[in-house]
C-alpha cells in the first residue's frame, strides 16, 4: 500500500463518517419539522374556533356599548329637562315663596317685640374663667 492509496481510504473514511453525521442530521431535522407541522395544524384547528367565538364575543360587546350609549343619551337628556324644570320652578314659585317668607318673619317679629316689651328681660351675660363660660346655674351655687 503506498501513501496514495493510504490517503484516498482516510479521505474515504472521513467522508463515510461525515455524510453517516449529515444523515442523522437530516433525520432529526425531517423528525423536528413533522413535529412542527402537526403542532402547527393542531393550533390552527384550536385557533379557528377560538376566533369565531372571539369575533362574536366582539360583536356582542358592540351591541351591547350601542346601548349603553343610548341609555346615557337618554339620561342626558333626562338631566337636562329636570335642570329645565328646576329653573322654571324655581323662578315662578320662588320668588312669591321669598316674599310669603319674609313677611311671616316680619309678623312674628313683631307679634314677639309686644310680648318682650311686657316681660322682663332675661340675663344673657355669663361669666369667663380661664377661657370657659360658666352657666348660669353654677354661678348661683358659687
């Protein structure tokens, strides 16, 4: 055997070993993308549904926020006729209801004044001590 035989059955060798690697290699990766492509069409027969409820979940949202809408329109407008009617109140009845007001104030002030005029006036004067009012009760005691 002479030098040249020697190398081309290393160089054969070397490439026996490495296309033997490169064949596992390719048998992994064809075993990694069956795997993928299963997971992949389990997702997509799982995510289909789940769309079509969320679409109609969606929907549903929609409808129900045109309500709610509507209803706050409604209030709003709700609101705005009892502030009109507030106002409208408020100025007919309001300023005759000041006036009856102050003129039974003005008769009981005046019915009051005759009678405090008859009766003796009462003491409203207290005593002071450290800061504090004494009632009038306990300064007799004293």
């Amino acid at each position: 055997m002479s030098g040249g035989e020697v190398a081309g059955i290393l160089v054969a060798v070397f490439w026996a070993i490495l296309v033997s690697f490169l064949a596992v290699a390719l048998a992994r990766l064809a075993q990694t993308l069956k795997a993928t492509t299963k997971l992949v069409a389990d997702v997509t027969d799982q995510a289909v549904p789940l769309l079509a409820e969320a679409s109609t979940a969606v929907r549903s949202a929609q409808t129900q926020i045109d309500r709610v809408d509507a209803i706050a329109s409604d209030v709003q407008e709700v609101t705005s006729n009892a502030s009109a009617l507030s106002t409208t109140v408020a100025s007919t009845f309001g300023g005759p209801l000041v006036k009856v007001a102050a003129f039974g104030y003005g008769v009981r002030r005046a019915l009051g004044g005759r009678k405090q005029e008859d009766a003796p006036a009462k003491s409203t004067r207290r005593t002071v001590i450290v800061g504090r009012t004494v009632p009038a009760a306990r300064r007799k005691r004293k």
